[in-house]
C-alpha cells in the first residue's frame, strides 16, 4: 500500500516540477497501449479455441530435444 501512495506522489511531482516529461511519458504510453490494442484485434480467437481443444487432446506441439548420444562408449 505504501508503494502505491509513493507512486502517486512521485507522478505528482512529476506533472508539477517536470511537465515535460510528464507529458512525455503520457504520450509514450497512449501510444503502447494504442499498439497492444491494435494488436489484439489482429489475433483471431478462433486459433485459442484450436489450440485449447488439441492440447486437451494431448496433442503437444513443443518439440522434445533429440536423445544425446554417449560416444564414450
């Protein structure tokens, strides 16, 4: 609790002492964000479903590393 009454003091002084900066840092992250939603609406739910359905079918497409071969043998 006390991290998040220190992270609002700190964006306060921010905005007041440094306006540049502040706003700076708001259109950095409006323009992140922008992008994360731009970016989740490209991802079609119906690929979640496939994968969902094959995994509980045991179907695992992580590939399993190749047996090592002992040639001190």
């Amino acid at each position: 609790m006390f991290k998040a009454i220190g992270l609002v003091v700190l964006l306060i002084a921010v905005r007041v002492l440094m306006p540049g900066v502040f706003g700076a840092m708001d259109e950095a992250g409006t323009k992140f964000f922008h992008a994360i939603g731009r970016t989740a609406d490209m991802v079609d739910p119906a690929n979640f479903k496939t994968q969902r359905s094959l995994n509980t079918a045991g179907i695992n497409y992580i590939p399993k590393p190749a047996p090592l071969v002992n040639s001190f043998q």
